[in-house]
C-alpha cells in the first residue's frame, strides 16, 4: 500500500512534473490554435478558457501524484495500472491536436470517450493498490466528463 512506504518528495515531484509534460506535449500538438475556443458556438456551463488552463494544471499534478504512489507502492499490480495511466495521457495529448490543431471535432469527442474508459480503468485499478492514488485521480473523472459535455455541445452546436 500507498501508506506503508516513505515518501520521497523529489520522486512525487518528478511524477506530478513528467504529467505537467505530457499536458505540454499536448498543448505544443494544438499549435497555438487555443483561439478556436472563442469563435465557436460553446454550451451552456462553458467555462471562459483561462479556467482550463488552471483546471489543467492541478489535475496533472494529482495525477503525477497518483502514478507517484501506485510506482511506489511495491505492488505487482502496479505495472498494468501504469500502463493504464500512460494510454490515457496519451490520448489526453491527442485531444488538443485533434479539437485545436484540426478542429477535428468529432475525433476529440470519441478521443475524450476513450479518455473516461481509461481513466475510469485507472480509478478501478489504482483502487486495488491505494486508496489514496484512486481518489487522487478522481477529480480527472469528472473533469472528463464535463469535457465530453463541452465536446459534445461544440459538435453538436458548430
């Protein structure tokens, strides 16, 4: 478990900044195209795009925490889970790429759909090693299907 190993600050540090990468892989693959935002017909709840960014930011960071406690916990599981958690930032950096960098809006829905089944298998299988990792991740899941809603009402709307 989470809790039955000592916590290495630098190691939790460089988890929440390799996930803070990702997120800027994704940002890079948008090609600076973040204006499409405010040109689009959006849905009600759109929040104003500065909100991403901050939403963004601290989700990486507990994520990063949460791949920090479930490479640590010493678990035999924790292989696959990390597996889990790298195929959902790997479809979280194409999402960008796909809404922003080609205003694929129909891709980035079914990406984003991909996302909260991964997540959602991350969630049930960080829940096995640590608690903590599971809920730790938990805001990401609603965050995500908040975004479906936004996705959906940008493809639907536009």
């Amino acid at each position: 478990m989470a809790g039955s190993r000592k916590i290495s600050v630098p190691g939790l540090i460089f988890a929440s900044l390799l996930s803070l990468a990702a997120g800027s892989v994704g940002a890079l693959l948008a090609g600076g195209n973040f204006g499409l935002y405010g040109m689009l017909n959006l849905p009600p709840l759109s929040p104003p795009p500065a909100v991403f960014g901050i939403v963004w930011t601290v989700l990486y960071l507990l994520m990063g925490a949460a791949s920090y406690f479930i490479h640590n916990s010493g678990s035999a599981d924790s292989g696959g889970a990390l597996g889990l958690y790298v195929l959902y930032l790997v479809t979280n950096i194409l999402w960008p790429a796909a809404f922003f960098g080609k205003g694929a809006f129909l891709l980035s829905f079914f990406l984003i759909c991909a996302q909260i089944l991964l997540i959602l298998a991350c969630f049930s299988a960080y829940r096995k090693i640590s608690a903590l990792a599971a809920w730790l991740i938990f805001p990401t899941i609603i965050w995500s299907f908040f975004a479906l809603y936004l996705n959906g009402g940008v493809l639907f709307l536009n």
